[in-house]
C-alpha cells in the first residue's frame, strides 16, 4: 500500500485535477434545501424573518436571492435549476421542498421534519445520490405544528417518525441520483420503491425552472423554457449557452413561470401562470393554471405510478447542451460507469481502511459534505436600500440587522452547515469544513479558506462576518488554523508546498488579528471577550449582550482561541519566513502576541485551587470574581499549543534571536508557557498556553468519566453539574448552570444548540488535535490516567486515540449491532431501509450518544471522516491505534 491515498489516478481523480476540472464542477448540488425563512428573503420592518416568508409562501412566492427544491441540482449561478416534486394523492400541497418549523414553533427551536439522507457523491460533482422518504398517507403538517407547540421544553421533539405517518412501512423510498456525460451534461434519475403492503399511487414530477433574476430589475432579459415535441423542451437563457430538457415518453409535460401568485398572496389581480400553476394543476385539478402554449419559466415532467408493495418505477430525464446528441440509449450505461468510477474513487481514498462500516460512515459523512455546497447570494447594499422594480424597504431597516455590513456582497458557492436548518455560511463552520473537504478536494478547501477573506466579504476594518442573522458576531478565529491545517494536507497528498496561498491567506488575517486586538480586548490586557464565540448557552448568562452585574468579562474560551490564533500565525509565519526571511519578523510579532495572552490568561484566569480555567467577572467596583462552572470553555486553554520543530528554527536566525531576548529580558512572560527552550521529543520545541503542571491538573479533570468524559467523547459541561448546579447570585436573582445532556430546557439563544453537557463534535476533534501536537513535544514519557482514577496509563498521543475511538463509535455499529447516533429507536437501529442511513447531528447526547440537534449538519459532524482518516494514513495528523 502506499502513503497516501492514490485518488490522482481514478478518473474521478483525473477529471478534478485535470484541465477541466473546474468545468465538471460548473453543475452541482448548489439549490438551498430552505430559502424561505432567511435573513436574505426577509424585507419585513421588524427583522421577522421566519413569519415574513413562512414555508405556506413557498409555492406561490418568488425568491429574490435563491432557490430551494428537494435534491436541488443547478449551475454555480442557479441560472438553471433542477429538482424534485412528488404528490401521494392525499397531500394537500405538492411535495416540493423539505417542510420543517420555525424556530418559534418548535419546542427546541427551528428543526426540519423530513427523512432524507444524502448517500453519495463525487468531488466534481459527476455522481450524486440521495434518498427520500415520502409518506403515503397525508402529510402531517398540523400535526406536527400542534403538537410540537404543545410540548415544553423538557419534552423531546415531535418528529415525522413519532406521529404514525410511517407505521407498516407506508411510504416511498425515493432516490434521486444524478449522474454527468460532460461538464454540463446532466443525467437525472428518479427511482420510487414502494416500501408499504398494499398498492400505492405516486406522481412523480422532475422540475426545471430558472431561477428569478428579473422581478427585481426590469432591464434583465427573461429566460424562456419552451415545448418543442411531447417529450422535449428547449432552455435558452441570456447568460447560457442553449439546453435542451429531454424526457421518456408518455410523460405529461407542464409549464407555469418562477413568479409570484400575487392573487393569492396579496389578493392583487393577476394575469398570467405564477409558480404555485403546477401544484394548482396536479392538486387541485385545475387545468387552466398551467400555460397552454407550453412555454414559461418552470416546467414539469408529470408521471403518474400505481405501485405494487417492493415494487420499484424509474423515471428519467437529460439536460445538456442543444446541440449535444443526447437520448437515453447510453443513460443506464453512463450511469453505471459513473457510479463505478465513484466507487474506484472512494477504494482508493479508503484503501487503509480495514472495518467496512468505517468506510460506510466515512463515505456517507463525505457525501453530505458535498451535497451540503450551496449558491450563496446576498448582496447587503441592494436588500438594504431595495430593488429598482420593487417597493422600498421601511426605514427600520437601515439601522437594523447588517445595516453595518453594506458592503458584503457575495455570489459564490460554499460549504454550507445544514443546507435547511442553517442554509447560510457560518465562519468558524466553514473553517472546519474545510479540513475534511481537503482530504476529497484540496483546491476547493483552499477556496473556501480564502472566500470570508475576499473583497465582498471582509469588512474594510477587518472583521470577518461571522453568519448572516448578524455578520458583527464574532466566531471563534479558526481560519489560520484552517488554513494551516488545508495546506498540511494538501503538501501530503499533492507533493506540492502552496506557499502562495499560504501568503495570501497570512495577509489578510493579519489585518482580522489586529482587529480582534482592537475590539475584542476591552481593556486593553490581552484578555478578550468576543461574546457567546458559538458555545450558545455554555454560560450562566447571554455573553454577547451587556452583561446583568455591569462590568466586563474576561473569557477563558475567547482568550484561549487568541493565543490557539496567534500560534497558528506563528506556524505559517516560521513556513514562510524558510521561503522569504521578510516573515521572520511576523513570526516574532506573533510569539510575543502569544507570550502577553499566556502571561495575562495564566494570571487571572487560571484557578490553581481547581486546577481549571474559568471566566472572571470584572465588576465595576473593581472586583473580579470567578465563574466556578466546570464546561469547555475551560478546556479550550488546551488548544493553544504549537509544536515547532529545532531543525526549521534554527533555519532562522532573527526568530531565534527574539526568543533567546524574551528568556533573558521577559522571564515574566516566558515562565508562563511550557518550557519552549527546551528540546522535546522529535526534535521539537513546545509552545503552549499550559505548562505540564496545568496540563496534568485540566487532563485529570478532562478524563474523568464523572465529569468530562462519556463513552461517545467529551461533554460540553461537566456531570457534576447534574448533583450540583453552578449559581450565581446578584442583588436577589439566580444565574444558573447544570448538566443537561441532550436538548436545551432553555430559550437561551434559541434553544435548537445546547452547550451544557452534550458532546459536540468540533471542540473534541480539535482537543484530539492538540493531544497529538503536545504528544511530539512529550513523546512516551508522560503518561497520564485515562480513565481518571483508573491504572490505565496512556501517553498522550494514546488519549487523544482513546478520544478518536469513542467518537467514531458515535456512528459504527457495535457488538449488538446498535449505532449509538440511533439512540433507542428499534426501526432505526433494526429495519434494513434504516440501520445503514446515517445523519450527521448537530451534536450527541453526553449519556447516550444519541443524536441531537439539526440533523443534517454533516459540515462539522463530518469531522468523523477526517478521525477515520487519520486513524488509518500517515501525516501530520496521524491517529495511533486504540490503545
């Protein structure tokens, strides 16, 4: 076997890294799975983005920045869209997108109530395939509103399976996979598999439509979809080359316009054929909604099936160029053959792996990676001030949400979290998707990296948006450890050093870390604050509103991410100061950055009597008082730690001199951090936030399974928060934390993420990270307990393995053939058309591993394929076996 993974040499391989390798990925998953109920399509006065375009909209209203549609498949602009809808004959609206409640309807907030699993796909996007499952009886949509309203939240949520929609198998198995003869040549296919015990009808309708470019600007050219034979139809777009939409016989051919049915809406007169045309034709019979000239800018190909119990229909469709050949006599063989090459794609990328169901986990965590790429359109200035052919916003709106990002203006394709629950990028997300990307499609990773950092994204004082419900939150600053990270990996996989990335990407977070000095150190002693910095409601109270005491707070998490971002700065600083000597006075700049944070965060932050970090309260009189609740935000201290190796450093005399002046002019701040004038293990220097007496005491505390450590990885708050809450009094009132497992029992934040005692994915696979960095420096002559309390003594590098093999077994089946992310679900855990599906949670219940939270947010779940892979491949990252 060889060192790396030999993808290279696939035809998958070939056709990303060859010349045209950015042509194959013109076409691909790029359609939202949820459009209404965004920041973007939001022009209500008040910022009611979820009640100012609910999903009862959908169907009838046009999209200003983008579209949705189940198994969406589109060009990088979405000029040209494709998608499914189906109808079971009792619904009372078209099957045309994933129904799911708001984050007010929900007892846990915002939360989809859908199956459907993506199974496959290729980096360029040459096959793709994804399961639906569509009830046969009535979809229930008040049902699940009602009863979802009715639960509290110490109830869990009401989901599809819970309602009986499912009982005896009474539904579809709908696959739909994709499949490309060329760049843009599209192969659509829908297969329905009837899973009930009785004979079932099904309209099944593959949609095209253009997406809606010219409501808002009335000098836009129109698109024009239009019949030219009973099974085809020719697509001419002003920005496309012509296409031409090809169907099997004996499909009905439908056509209305992406435009919005201001009748029923608004009850405003209106000519024409709107949006919702098929949906009125195929629902509620009414032949005069779709145009008879068959000619608009939607269309439909309309099949009706009764089907026996297992019995499977297959419908296809073909879209390409005009004056492409066309047809379907090769379509089943190129679809074959793509699905082989994916399959010799995927062999050789897992070619180290010897447990079957890890691949299975792997390659299913990599396809909602890529089916999770989605077109991202916001332009801020233009939704702020409104369109030229459209009514102007209310006033409100210029002082309300981004109202001070005007000049954020994106069109591109990103990694998107959850492609319904959270269908707009969030930055410190994007920075974790882009390590697992990396592994499948370096080039892309790479992108990613760069994108927040662009002219259109990064605001002119250097702050990077952190999501769209409010660009000025701030993130945790993961991007030069990304980068860093994609540029490791893609040394080792290509041979290749991008050291000019690398300078890109060093310039301009050099700007983003001065800003986070500027505004994010009140006061000025390298202690930061930042806000909720994504940990949601780990805290006792709302970190990113004034605080309830008065006063400030200096933050464990936030300062910790500081020094982890200024060590990250350091690493690429120390690579590119070997190329150009000029960054070898970054690389000082940015140890002495760390040193300050070390000395500032040891000396108030660090409790030597629980040997743990906290946030301090600094109140107005002075005072500062430590917030005594044991959570991650604690542990986060351990993920500042960079492990340098002596043979690069002594490349470079002017980094070596600036050390050797702060050992002997700044004990003070040298005797803070570990003993980085020491050589270690590997030849290598150790720079950390913790020296080994505070990395002991936080390790100990970390691996003892009553606090932080639980079978499935570690909590997000300890468990001895269950017997013992943390409060806090002021004049009279309570602020309290306590260990909650799963769902959040509060509206802290929403209420769908919960911080206090699940295990999240993200933090784990970043401590795992860092035990391996710390583990060069210390080699096999630390070892620690693991259990705590326990005679089982691993070396670090062994713990950090330890972490890994708990965490994948989330997802893998065990002894019993039980996967914990299933929890106690028997159709789950038991049925062949369930137990083999596996969703990528937002997080995973602290006790059971139970998967929690949005259940689709394979962009940092995924992080599983990444432990999988550095479990079984040599590199930086290299996981040893379970000990």
């Amino acid at each position: 076997m060889s060192d790396q993974p030999q993808t290279a040499a696939t035809a998958e391989g070939r056709r990303l890294n060859g010349p045209d390798g950015l042509r194959w990925k013109e076409w691909g998953p790029y359609l939202s799975d949820r459009q209404w109920g965004t920041v973007r399509e939001d022009y209500s006065a008040g910022g009611d983005a979820w009640d100012y375009f609910p999903h009862d909209h959908a169907r009838s209203r046009a999209y200003r920045w983008g579209e949705d549609a189940i198994a969406g498949f589109g060009d990088t602009h979405l000029r040209w869209c494709l998608g499914l809808a189906l109808w079971n004959g009792r619904d009372p609206i078209l099957k045309e997108r994933l129904f799911g409640l708001t984050n007010a309807e929900g007892n846990h907030g915002e939360d989809v109530k859908e199956l459907y699993y993506y199974l496959d796909a290729t980096p360029t996007h040459s096959f793709q395939s994804m399961l639906y499952k569509y009830p046969q009886g009535a979809f229930p949509y008040a049902d699940l509103v009602d009863e979802n309203g009715r639960r509290g939240q110490d109830k869990p949520e009401y989901e599809l399976l819970d309602t009986g929609v499912l009982d005896e198998n009474r539904y579809f198995d709908v696959f739909v996979d994709y499949a490309k003869a060329g760049p843009d040549d599209i192969l659509m296919r829908v297969r329905a598999v009837n899973r009930g015990p009785d004979p079932a009808e099904l309209t099944v309708l593959p949609q095209l439509w253009a997406r809606n470019t010219w409501s808002w600007d009335a000098s836009a050219k129109r698109p024009l979809l239009r019949a030219s034979g009973d099974a085809t139809v020719d697509a001419t777009h002003p920005e496309k080359t012509p296409m031409r939409l090809e169907v099997e016989p004996g499909a009905q051919l439908l056509f209305c316009d992406n435009e919005t049915n201001e009748a029923r809406l608004f009850g405003r007169p209106q000519a024409g054929y709107p949006k919702d045309g098929i949906n009125d034709f195929v629902v509620d019979g009414r032949p005069e909604a779709v145009n008879p000239a068959r000619t608009g800018t939607k269309c439909a190909a309309l099949h009706r099936f009764t089907l026996a119990p297992g019995e499977e229909r297959v419908v296809r469709l073909r879209f390409s160029p005009a004056e492409a050949k066309g047809g379907f006599a090769d379509f089943d063989t190129l679809f074959d053959q793509r699905r082989q090459e994916a399959d010799s794609y995927y062999a050789a990328l897992q070619e180290r792996i010897e447990d079957p169901d890890q691949k299975r986990v792997q390659r299913q965590a990599f396809a909602g990676m890529l089916w999770s790429k989605q077109f991202y359109r916001y332009d801020v200035r233009i939704w702020l001030q409104g369109d030229a052919a459209e009514p102007t916003p209310p006033a409100s709106r210029l002082c309300g949400r981004n109202a001070d990002w005007p000049d954020f203006n994106a069109a591109d394709i990103i990694s998107m979290p959850d492609k319904w629950e959270y269908p707009w990028f969030a930055s410190w997300d994007l920075a974790l998707h882009t390590t697992v990307l990396a592994i499948v499609d370096p080039g892309f990773a790479k992108d990613q990296v760069r994108l927040l950092m662009r002219d259109g994204y990064m605001s002119p004082n250097g702050a990077l948006p952190a999501y769209e419900w409010s660009f000025g939150d701030a993130n945790p600053p993961l991007f030069a450890w990304a980068a860093w990270r994609v540029f490791e990996t893609d040394r080792t996989l290509t041979g290749h050093a991008d050291h000019d990335f690398l300078k890109r990407v060093f310039n301009k977070l050099s700007i983003n870390f001065t800003w986070w000095v500027n505004r994010k150190d009140e006061n000025g002693r390298n202690l930061f604050q930042g806000g909720f910095l994504g940990l949601d409601n780990i805290a006792i109270f709302d970190r990113s509103s004034p605080l309830p005491t008065g006063g400030t707070l200096s933050q464990s998490d936030g300062t910790a991410w500081m020094a982890m971002y200024a060590l990250s700065m350091l690493q690429i600083s120390v690579e590119l100061a070997l190329q150009d000597s000029v960054y070898e006075e970054m690389a000082t700049k940015f140890l002495e950055h760390f040193l300050l944070i070390a000395a500032a965060d040891g000396s108030a932050l660090w409790d030597e009597q629980d040997g743990f970090f906290y946030d301090t309260l600094n109140l107005e009189n002075g005072k500062r008082v430590p917030l005594r609740a044991r959570s991650m935000v604690g542990l986060i201290p351990l993920l500042a730690v960079s492990s340098l190796e002596r043979e690069k450093i002594e490349k470079l005399p002017d980094f070596t001199a600036a050390m050797t002046w702060f050992l002997q002019h700044r004990p003070d701040l040298a005797r803070q951090v570990s003993d980085w004038n020491r050589v270690g293990d590997s030849d290598t220097a150790l720079v950390a936030l913790m020296r080994a007496h505070r990395m002991t005491l936080t390790l100990t505390r970390m691996l003892d399974e009553s606090e932080f450590l639980s079978p499935h990885g570690l909590r997000a708050v300890s468990k001895v928060h269950k017997a013992e809450p943390y409060r806090f009094e002021w004049q009279g009132k309570t602020f309290e934390l306590d260990y909650e497992p799963a769902e959040s029992t509060s509206r802290l934040f929403g209420g769908n993420s919960n911080w206090r005692g699940p295990v999240w994915m993200p933090v784990n696979y970043l401590i795992v990270e860092s035990l391996l960095r710390l583990h060069r420096f210390y080699g096999e002559g630390y070892r620690i307990a693991c259990p705590t309390g326990s005679d089982r003594m691993l070396t670090l590098a062994e713990v950090a393995a330890e972490l890994s093999h708990r965490l994948i077994d989330l997802f893998v089946r065990d002894a019993n053939g039980r996967r914990p992310v299933h929890g106690d679900h028997a159709l789950l855990q038991d049925d062949p058309h369930f137990r083999d599906l596996l969703l990528f949670y937002e997080y995973f219940d602290g006790d059971t591993g139970r998967g929690v939270g949005a259940s689709h947010q394979t962009g940092w779940s995924g992080l599983v394929a990444l432990l999988i892979h550095n479990r079984a491949w040599p590199g930086p990252q290299a996981i040893p076996p379970r000990p």
